[in-house]
C-alpha cells in the first residue's frame, strides 16, 4: 500500500498536519447484480474499491485505474451515486491526518474485459464477487454505509430522479 509520490512530496513540506485529498469509491456489479469486494491487507475487513485522485487525474480514470491495480477487473464507471465529505479526520499510525472527498461511483465490467477478480496488489487479501445477500464477514462499516447510500440511490432513480445524492448546509 505505497502512498502516492506527490503525497510524499507535500509531508516533506506540511509534516503530519492536516492534508485534504479527493479519494474515489468503486460499486462494481457484475452481469448477475454481485457487487465486487476486496478484503483489505491493512484491516482485514470486506471492503469496496477506493482509492486517491492523482493530481491532473479525472476521478473515473482514477476509478478505472483503482479496480484494476487492486483486483485486476476492468471497469467502466456508468454513474456518479454520491459526493461526500467524510466526516472526520483521520489519523495514520506515522501521525499524517488527512480528510477526503469521497466520490462514490457505480461501475460496470467493461465489454470485453476481464471480469475474473484476482489479488493485484498487496493492499487485498482476497478479492471476489458477491450477491448482495451473501457478503462476506467482517464488512467494513464504510462499505455497510455506502451499499445503503447505492440503494437509497437507485429508489431515487427509480422514481425519476437520477441526480448524485449529496448533502449542504452541515
């Protein structure tokens, strides 16, 4: 799980203080309506794929690019379900704080890609697909949260309304 060279850079110059980032969240579903979910190396919980905005990169490349480093499946990005702050800071082991912009997307195995997840990288322990029914334990309350945030989002559009579901005012 390296941290991004420009990451890097900016803690030579800011240390551990505060550091905003924009991350990205993959709902990847299959042709039968599973959802893909990686245990993570770090926690050991069933997580969806995220991931960080590169700097100068557009956030579905940066979708596209996090599902394939870390599960091998290609993805495209069909939807924008969300955009969030997420509440808090958080507060590495080193001591680095960072707090994210999270842009929760909906995903789809792209024509003619691989579909087949496998671990890619060392920040999964396993990789798979699951109904929504069966998933795997421990699940990440993250992932918990945004499974509803997909539902809550796909009623909306149901009835018309398609638009990202974000918050204002506090």
């Amino acid at each position: 799980m390296a941290t991004p060279e420009f990451i890097l850079r900016l803690r030579e110059k800011i240390g551990h203080d505060p550091l905003w980032l924009i991350g990205v969240t993959a709902y990847v579903e299959d042709a039968e309506g599973r959802v893909l979910l990686g245990r993570r190396a770090d926690t050991g919980e069933w997580a969806l794929v995220y991931g960080i905005n590169e700097p100068a990169e557009e956030p579905a490349d940066t979708v596209i690019r996090e599902v394939l480093e870390e599960t091998g499946v290609d993805v495209v990005p069909t939807d924008l379900v969300r955009v969030r702050a997420l509440p808090g800071m958080t507060t590495y082991a080193n001591g680095d704080q960072t707090q994210y912009l999270d842009l929760l997307f909906l995903c789809r195995v792209a024509d003619g890609g691989n579909s087949l997840p496998r671990v890619a990288d060392d920040e999964s322990l396993e990789v798979g697909w699951f109904n929504l029914d069966e998933l795997p334990e421990p699940l990440a309350s993250s992932t918990k949260e945004r499974l509803g945030v997909v539902g809550e989002w796909r009623r909306r559009l149901a009835g018309g309304d398609g638009r990202a579901l974000f918050s204002f005012g506090g």
